[in-house]
C-alpha cells in the first residue's frame, strides 16, 4: 500500500515506476501472525485511489506512464475501499460498545463477547478487522504505544488485538497451538493443560484485550472435539479477553445451544463433553455470554434501504478509475436495478461484479462499465436465481432441510423369536 507522502504526478497522482512495483510484488504477512496484524492495522485505507482521467487525458501521456497509469488504476480496481454501510455500522457500534464497556470493568470474572453472523461476502471479517483495528490505534494513543500491565524488564511484544482462525479439524490443543502460533510462542511437546496455561500467560503477558477468532462456523456440536473447543473459548472469556467470533450463519451452526431435541426420548438433551473430564471446565449456555448480531445485505423493501444502496453505488462511482463514464452516472440509468438483481444487495458480490467488469472494461478498450458489458461477467452459479426481496432470498432464515423419505421396513417372516408359550398353561 502506499499513502499520501509518496511523490506523485500531479495530473495522474501516479507514484513513480519503482514504486508501483514495490506495491505489486511486496507479499503482505499473514494477518493471522503479529507481523501480519500490525501490517494490516498499519497500511488499511492508505491505497490512493489513480485519478480519473479521460480518453483524450489518457491518450496524451507518454507510453511509459500509460502503462504506469493503466497498471495502477487496475490496483485501484481490485482494492475498492471499504464503506461505511448501515449494516456494517451496526456491527461496529455492537463492537464498541462492548469493548468499551469490557476494557473500563474492574474484578468482573468473565467478559461478555460478540458473535457476528452473516452469509457468504457479506463483509463480516473485513467489517470486524476494521472496527477492531481503528480500536487499537485509540488504544495505543491512550497508553502511548506501552503495555499498561507489563511486568518491568521483560521485552513482549504488545499486541491489544490478535486474530485467529479456527482451525479445520479444530480440538482443543490446535486451537491453542493456532492462538500461540500469533505470537510464535513454543508450543510443541506441551500438554493440553500446558498449552492452556501458556495461552492464558501469552495473552496476558502482550497485554491482549480483544480475541478475534474467525470461521468459527467450522466447529460442528455433533463432533466432540468441537464440543471441547467451544468450552475452552468459553474458559478464554475468563482471562480479562473479549472474544469476536465471527462465521456463517451462526445460529444454525447450534454455537449458541448445546441442547438437542432427542426424536425418540421426546426431549431435549445435552451431549457430554470431553472437556469437563479432561480439564474440568464448567458447562454453561453459551448465548447468555455472547450478543449475537446479523450483517444483513442491502435491501430495497424500504425507501431507507433504496437510498442506502444508492449511496453506495456512488461511493464507488468515482474510486474504480476504469472507464471514462459509468452507466449509473445518468439519472435516467437502470444500472442500480441491475446490480441489485445479479447481486441480490449482497456487499462482497457487488463488489466483486464491479472490480471484475472495470478490468474488462479496460482490457476490452471499451472503458464504459454499463449492462452489456456485465451481463459477461459470472460471479456465481447462475449468479442468484432469487429476485432481491423474495421470501426464499432472507439471510435470517437459514435453508430448510429436506423432508427425509420414509424407508421400507425390514421383512420379519423368517426372523426366529425363540420358543412359543403354551398359552392354555398360562
């Protein structure tokens, strides 16, 4: 990335050459990692958009710097800036509310945590990442970049913030190896119980307030491994932490009740967890320690929800730089209709419609983004069959599951059920 002390050209706000080709072939860290959160922290929202330019202005540059130019806006392209949406800001002012609140508690044995929900490219991790960054830079200016808990003489480094996914095939000491890995502590050879202590002193030695783990929708209540990871999370709520999870569609994932409806005992029952015998963790309700909150899409039933995706449509109008006019730019246009239907209002699909139909346009030399032009673009299987606001097309209600056919019983004929009673002697 780059930001506003780069040299540029004054007509095409072009870094030099050099520059353009550090920011292509420079590899950005992992965010999982300390290195790769504090880049991210460090460089988000610092891409200068290329200027946007006409055919004729772009026609008069030298050669050298057409490419320079072409080669840049296509980094402007794929790099849209992440806007403010009524529903992202709805999950950060959740979020900042709740670390305000957890970072001013004194003597309070567990923290409450946020869970955020959404579909597929609906912006939860990028929504979380920002929120939580812009966090820790208020943090770091409050206690001038110094870890307020830090034990004199000793040189960790101090991380507010640290980010995780959750593992695949998640169980209790690969979450712990995942978690230690953030800061690259010695995990190997530890026990369960080890690996848990030194999780508790790795997050309190770096001073970390907010966990991030993400995928958490990867953890299934029918496996009991998965079982035991949700209770050691919520053992991780204890140690002055507020835990974001972030993952789809939550509330079908049974995260936030352990409870199961056994069809034969005509009860709800709760499965055992591994966890209460090996590390003696307690079994609570899970919703009751987490506020649950929906990052939704863009939604036309309203004429607030029209406006909101209105305002998002020119918000990018500008930042593309791909192609002399766009077709949304004409208020006769039916271009937001039109990406309302191939996207459904979904966030990451519209953009992914737009980043992909500006490099078209460019390749193409049409350098118009209209209809036509994206009527080539696929971005999904039959990208969505749904209109925008049907019934089938709610985030909320997650999909129903198939009625299961009856199968044929099994044939008893000549099945042998021991000796026959003598009626007449009973």
């Amino acid at each position: 990335m780059t930001d506003t002390t780069v040299p540029r050209d004054l007509l095409t706000g072009l870094p030099s050459r050099r520059t353009i080709a550090e920011l292509i072939l420079s590899d950005t860290p992992s965010r999982d990692t300390f290195a790769g959160w504090q880049h991210f922290r460090a460089t988000r929202g610092l891409l200068v958009p290329a200027q946007r330019l006409s055919v004729l202005q772009w026609r008069t540059l030298p050669p050298r710097r057409r490419d320079d130019y072409d080669t840049y806006r296509q980094m402007t392209n794929v790099n849209l800036p992440l806007q403010q949406t009524p529903m992202a800001q709805k999950v950060s002012r959740l979020i900042d509310r709740r670390l305000s609140a957890n970072t001013r508690k004194k003597g309070d044995p567990t923290l409450a945590g946020v869970m955020v929900s959404g579909w597929g490219q609906h912006g939860k991790t990028a929504t979380v990442c920002r929120g939580v960054a812009a966090f820790e830079d208020r943090w770091l200016q409050l206690h001038n970049s110094v870890n307020p808990a830090s034990v004199p003489g000793t040189v960790d480094l101090h991380s507010p913030v640290a980010y995780v996914q959750t593992p695949v095939t998640a169980t209790p000491k690969s979450t712990c190896v995942t978690i230690l890995n953030f800061f690259q502590a010695p995990s190997r050879g530890l026990t369960l119980p080890q690996l848990v202590r030194q999780v508790a002193e790795s997050l309190r030695d770096h001073g970390v307030e907010v966990l991030i783990i993400d995928d958490i929708n990867r953890l299934r209540m029918h496996r009991a491994d998965d079982q035991d990871v949700l209770d050691l999370i919520r053992a991780f709520m204890g140690l002055d932490v507020t835990l974001i999870l972030t993952g789809v569609n939550i509330p079908g994932t049974d995260l936030l009740r352990e409870a199961r409806w056994h069809s034969k005992q005509r009860s709800w029952v709760m499965p055992p967890l591994e966890s209460t015998r090996v590390h003696g963790l307690e079994v609570t309700q899970t919703e009751r320690r987490f506020e649950l909150v929906e990052l939704d899409r863009f939604r036309t039933t309203s004429p607030a929800g029209i406006q909101a995706f209105a305002n998002h449509l020119q918000g990018h109008r500008g930042t593309p730089a791909a192609a002399e006019r766009t077709h949304w730019d004409a208020p006769e246009g039916t271009m937001p209709e039109y990406l309302m239907r191939r996207t459904n209002g979904v966030v990451g699909l519209l953009g992914r419609l737009i980043e992909d139909g500006c490099l078209e346009a460019m390749a193409s030399g049409k350098e118009l983004l209209d209809e036509v032009l994206l009527d080539e673009i696929v971005i999904g299987r039959d990208d969505l069959t749904h209109p925008p606001d049907s019934e089938d097309s709610k985030v909320a209600a997650p999909p129903a599951k198939p009625a299961k056919r009856r199968s044929r019983g099994r044939n008893t004929v000549f099945d042998d059920h021991g000796p026959r009673r003598d009626r007449a002697a009973g």
